[in-house]
C-alpha cells in the first residue's frame, strides 16, 4: 500500500494535535500516512520555548538524535532552528535530508518554527 492519492486541500481545516512523547509546546498536523507501513507527511510546529527543551528529560542537551528505522525530511518553512550540537542556526527556507543513523539535534526553537516532515520507514 501506499500514502492515498489526494488533490489540493486547505491544511487550515486539519487541528494541531500535542506530538505524543514531544516536550510541550510541539504540535503536528498529519498530512498523508500509509497505513501499512507508518510512513507519514506532516507539519510540525513549535512553541518559542527554550525551557522546556533544556528540562525535556529525553532530549538532554548535548546528546544527538539518530533515526534507524526511518529516512527524514525536513523543510522550514517558518521561525528559526537551533542545532544544540553542532551550534548552528537554520532557518526558513533550509532544508535537510536523513538517511538511516545520521546524527542531529535536538533543537531549540527560540522563535517558533513550522516545518515540513517526511518520513518513509525502512524495512529492517
């Protein structure tokens, strides 16, 4: 199977929903999912909060993120990224791809962002 076909839609009628497991302040809006394998478009937005990144006890800073099970992409479309690791600044109009086990991040969003996210899983 694969993510539906889907003309144009107005993304304004699909609520932010909490990312579960995200600190506070991070909000999605799934675009198209296929089903059968998790493999999702979305819009990902975050809160102006440094704080609660900082306290977020699963995201430490310091320590980077690595995906294994997906290949990511990522496209700001608003505000301004800050890689903790690597001490570099991103912001609208940057865009990034992952493949398996690149590091990254975490980030901090010192004023807000909204991004673009694909993700397609990779069978294992």
């Amino acid at each position: 199977m694969a993510k539906p076909e889907m003309e144009f839609f107005d993304t304004e009628l699909i609520p932010w929903k909490p990312v579960e497991g995200a600190p506070p302040g991070v909000y999605e809006k799934i675009l198209s999912i296929d089903p059968e394998t998790g493999s999702y478009t979305r819009l990902l937005m975050s809160a102006p909060d440094m704080h609660a990144y900082i306290s977020h006890p699963e995201i430490p800073p310091g320590k980077t993120l690595c995906h294994d099970d997906f290949l990511e992409e990522n496209f700001i479309i608003r505000g301004t990224l800050i890689d903790t690791v690597h001490n570099k600044t991103y912001k609208a109009g940057y865009y990034a791809c992952r493949p398996l086990g690149m590091k990254h991040g975490p980030f901090f969003h010192p004023t807000g962002a909204i991004t673009l996210e694909i993700r397609t899983r990779v069978k294992s």
